[in-house]
C-alpha cells in the first residue's frame, strides 16, 4: 500500500475513528485503525466490538491494499505533523511495518494483519429513515444527561428511542432516566420510522453521536433493527449494537395531578442555586426551596461549614411548599432549557416535580424531590 493525502483530511477522518479505540485493550487488533486504499479514497475503521466507525477521505493512491496500524499512535503522529503538510503511508513488502512520512518526519509502526480485523456485521435493517441533524442533535442533548451510569440497571445506560402517537400525530421520542430524574423530547417522526421498534442507544454511542452531528445542513440517515443501529452522516458511518433490555414504562412516573405553578427567570434560578450549593457537601448538594406568594427563598444548611439563602422573585399564587433538589440535577435541567422562563409544576414535598421549557414545548423534564 502506497498512499499520499493531505494532513487535514487524514486528521479529520482519524479523529472520528480513533475515539471508538479503547486507551487499554486486551485484544491487541482492538487497538488498531484498519486502513483500506483504493480508487481515490482511504478507508478508515474502529471497533470495540460494540460500535464501530468507518469513514473514507479523498487520497491519491499510488498502490492500493489494506493493513491495521495502532489508532491513537498514528492519531497523535498525523495532529503533531505541520499544518498544510502531505503525508505518506507505505507498508513494507512483507506488510508487517507500515511507514508515515511527511517533509522530514519519518515513522515506522507495525502493522497487524487485515485479516485478524473484526467485522460488526450489520445484518439487515428493518426501518430506515432520514432526520436532518439538528433535529437529531436535539433528541440527544435534551435527554443524553439523565442517562444513568448504574451499571447494574444496564437498560437506563442509554436513550430510549421510540415512536409514540400523541393526540393522532406520530412522534419520534427520546427518553432517557436514572430513576432519580427524567428528560423527554420527541420531534414529528420521519417518514419510515413507522412501527419501528422501541430500543435503547448505548452510552457510548450517544457520545459519538453527539460529536458527529455538529455540521447543521447533513440529513442522517437512520436504520435500525432489533439489535443494531446505523447512522450515516456524510462520510462517516456508524454502526452499533442496541442494548438488549427492556426499557421500564416511563409514563408511570410522570405525574398528572400537579397543580402548583411556579414560572421563575431561568438564569437567574441557575445562578443562585448554584451560589448556595457552594455550601452543600458534595456528598447531599440538596437545596431547599422554600415556595410562597410571589417569591422562592433557596437554602442550603451543611452543618460542617455553615449555611446560604438567597431569595428570588417568582411568579406564583398557590399555597406555599418546601421542597428540596439535588442542586446538580437542578442545574442540568437549567442547562437544557432554551426559554428565559422556567416552569415547575409542583405537588407535595415528596412528589416528583414536572419542569417544563416555556420556549419548547416538546422537552418535560421530571425532577424526584430529596429529603431536607
């Protein structure tokens, strides 16, 4: 193999793939990049066995053929090399050794058989569907931070993706929970999502995901069977096993009886819960929020270092409440909301909270109160 290709483009390419490689591997081929030259492209592939990204990049090739070389090495050899610079990849004769060169740089790595590489065979895909990329970078950010990392609920280590038919219109929705917090956000579901079935996008996955759909003009295409996923975005195509599990009837958890509204300024919420839970142990971060007409005192109390008020001005006008949050998990919520407005729908003390965005009605986000 004999290959030569901008630096840039090799680098770009390298970045999406070379993330999927584990630092510690003890498969040894699991910690190569498999390269394939041909035509007028290289081919690059990572696996974990459990995702696997594939990506081609215009090169000229002087002599084509495949080798696998250790992906995070050749990463950090390609974004060292001078901005603008040419790089050559050559194998030896044998194919055990695989040489980079640019300007006066010279490298030698060694190189594993295309052989031993391990194939993610899709299989075939029930539903295939097309999603511009904004709106699936939405379904993922609304909900990616309530996933749990619990690993004994292996089935909440991901977003639950699934149609749902909502007043006669079919919704795309993606929920994911730790069972101590809820995030939902659903967008009209595309032509072809229907009767898919519901599955569970692993955690990793959605990590990758969310890097691969910054570009906001790219439709993603999407196709899915029982027990795998592909996305392909531009040149860049993902595949990866769903998690095998049953995701728990989240619908039971989001309440229907909360009638206490409270719409308080966004920002300045955020703000103060994160000053007086500079207070809070690590361990509890509970802030009690005391709710009365037109107004919300938040108190933190950490007998170890001391205390911290602060009072906001709020709209609300029903009996009053104390309630107390993970201030965390009150500040990932602020973080998702786009409005200037934030609504909580209130119980008791001891319900869970609903949280809506004033500015996107298609997110809810569901909040379990903590003792304080």
């Amino acid at each position: 193999m004999r290959v030569i290709l901008e630096r840039s483009n090799l680098l770009k390419s390298l970045n999406h793939v070379h993330r999927v490689v584990e630092r510690r591997n003890t498969i040894p081929i699991l910690s190569n990049v498999l390269l394939s030259a041909e035509g007028a492209t290289l081919e690059m592939k990572a696996t974990d066995l459990d995702l696997e990204v594939t990506e081609a990049t215009p090169a000229k090739v002087e002599r084509g053929g495949a080798t696998t070389v250790p992906a995070h090495l050749l990463y950090d050899i390609v974004r060292k090399l001078a901005d603008g610079a040419e790089v050559m990849l050559k194998t030896d004769e044998d194919g055990n050794a695989m040489t980079v060169t640019s300007g006066r740089s010279s490298f030698r790595l060694q190189c594993l058989p295309q052989s031993d590489f391990p194939e993610l065979s899709a299989g075939s895909f029930s539903h295939i569907f097309r999603l511009d990329s904004v709106a699936l970078k939405g379904l993922i950010e609304k909900t990616q931070f309530a996933i749990s990392t619990e690993e004994t609920r292996y089935y909440l280590n991901g977003i639950y993706l699934h149609t749902h038919d909502a007043d006669g219109k079919l919704k795309l929705r993606s929920v994911a929970t730790d069972g101590h917090r809820l995030a939902r956000a659903e967008i009209d579901a595309p032509a072809g999502s229907e009767g898919m079935p519901g599955i569970i996008i692993p955690r990793k996955t959605v990590s990758e995901l969310q890097k691969l759909v910054d570009d906001p003009d790219i439709a993603v295409t999407t196709e899915l069977s029982d027990t795998k996923i592909r996305f392909t975005i531009g040149s860049v195509v993902l595949t990866s096993k769903l998690i095998d599990g049953t995701f728990p009837d989240y619908q039971r958890v989001i309440p229907t009886g909360n009638d206490k509204k409270l719409i308080i300024d966004r920002q300045s919420f955020a703000a103060a819960v994160d000053r007086v839970s500079t207070i809070s142990s690590e361990r509890g971060r509970a802030v009690k929020l005391s709710i009365g007409e037109g107004q919300v005192t938040l108190a933190v109390n950490n007998p170890d270092s001391g205390s911290a008020t602060e009072e906001l001005a709020a709209d609300y006008s029903s009996d009053a409440i104390e309630i107390g949050f993970n201030a965390k998990y009150l500040l990932d919520v602020a973080a998702q909301l786009t409005g200037t407005e934030a609504k909580f729908m209130l119980a008791d003390a001891g319900s869970p909270t609903l949280i809506h965005d004033m500015a996107d009605e298609t997110t809810l986000y569901v909040l379990m109160p903590m003792r304080v």
